[in-house]
C-alpha cells in the first residue's frame, strides 16, 4: 500500500510539473509580446510627431526652390523680341556710350552696383575667367557692367571698381530717368533697403545678357554658374568659326 502511495505522489508531482511549465511560459511570452507592442506603438507615435514638425519646414524649403526656379525658367524663355532695346548711358571716362558703339560685336551685360557685398564681384570675377578660357572667340565678347545705384555709381566710382577685375569690362550708369527705361527694357528689378549705419543694399535681379552684333538677346545665363560653364554656354551661343 506505501509503495502504491508513492507511486502515486511521484506520478502527480510529474503530471503538475509538465502541465504547469506551459501556462508560465506562454503567461511570460504574453507579457513580452504586450510590452513589445507597446514599445512600438510608442516608437511609432513618436516618429510621426517628428514628421508633423519637420513637413511644414521641408514644405518651405521646396517652396523656396520651386520659386528660385520659376522666376528663372520664366525670365529665361520669354521671347527675345521682348527683352533688351537701345540705351545711352556714361562709361567710366565720363563719355556717352549707346548700344550703337558696340555695333559688330557680342556684348555680356550684367545689372549690379559696387556696393554689392557678394554677386556682384563674384560674377564680374567668374566671367573675367570665362572669357579668358575662351580664348580668342571670347575676344569678341564685351562685358558690360550696368549699375543700378546711379546714386553712388559715379563714372569715377564705376571705372575704378571694374578695372580690379578685368580692364576690358566697360562700367555704364547714368541718372536715374535715364537708367529706368533701360532696366525695364531688360525686365531687370531693383529695390533698395532702408539705410543704416553702414549705407543701404540693394536688391536686384542677375542674369547675364549675351547681345549679338546687332544688339539682340542672343541668350541668358545663370550668374550662379561656374567659370567653365558659362564658357560653355558661351561657346554653345556663339556662332561656329
């Protein structure tokens, strides 16, 4: 009867032992998989919080981009009957220019003023070094640097700052009532900042001009392009020798 009873302990302790283990594991692999879940709930919701805040700023950006383009994509593909026409300004030597005295050859115009603080130098520099990489076909071509700031663009002014990047660069400016009809041949705009301690700045539009012999638009070209591009493009513009 005592071994009977032994047996029948023994038998009972293994038959709990081998039911019990599955209901603690399978309550632990419930217990994981819930804090699992939750983790990733967490984690899900805290990325779209970040997303919330960063789509408004990557919505501005593209918009800013989008509007660079655009404004460019438009001035470059008007018509080139509808930009540019005659002028008569003031070189640096206090002379009357027109565009009759550069009758026969390509000129490069360019709007700015010597007060810019960083454009204006860089893109007289880039195209100095663009007509130097041309070589002999870029001979042919002027640059024409026109201000937009008569007020403090004087001949003198005018002929001192071009001549610190290429003494082949001809500086035009003139009055105020003269200089308007040109710029809004040209659709060039300009708006001037309120003046502080240091003078004022001005904003304007910059895009290179390339005129043909017969002062008509040729071609536009980006002023944010490198030395060797515009060179190219120039030589893509220019008639074949």
């Amino acid at each position: 009867m005592m071994t009977d009873r032994l047996n029948l302990r023994f038998w009972l302790r293994k038959y709990y032992a081998v039911v019990r283990r599955p209901v603690c594991y399978d309550d632990k692999m419930r217990h994981k998989k819930h804090t699992k879940v939750a983790s990733t709930k967490q984690a899900s919701s805290a990325r779209r919080q970040e997303w919330k805040k960063i789509f408004p700023l990557l919505g501005i950006v593209l918009f800013l981009f989008s509007g660079a383009a655009g404004l460019r994509l438009f001035l470059t593909s008007q018509q080139h009957t509808q930009i540019g026409g005659p002028y008569t300004l003031v070189n640096g030597h206090g002379q009357t220019v027109s565009q009759a005295d550069f009758e026969g050859h390509y000129t490069l115009l360019y709007f700015g003023y010597t007060h810019c603080v960083d454009i204006c130098p860089l893109t007289l520099a880039t195209v100095s070094a663009a007509l130097d990489e041309l070589g002999k076909r870029g001979q042919n071509i002027i640059p024409v640097f026109i201000s937009v700031d008569p007020e403090r663009d004087t001949p003198a002014v005018l002929q001192e700052y071009v001549e610190r990047f290429s003494p082949h660069i001809v500086g035009l400016t003139s009055s105020e009532s003269q200089l308007q009809p040109v710029m809004k041949a040209f659709h060039v705009s300009a708006r001037r900042h309120a003046p502080n301690g240091s003078g004022y700045l001005v904003d304007h539009s910059s895009l290179l001009y390339l005129m043909d012999g017969h002062n008509h638009l040729v071609g536009m070209i980006p002023v944010d392009a490198s030395a060797h591009q515009i060179a190219s493009e120039l030589r893509r513009l220019l008639p074949s020798p």
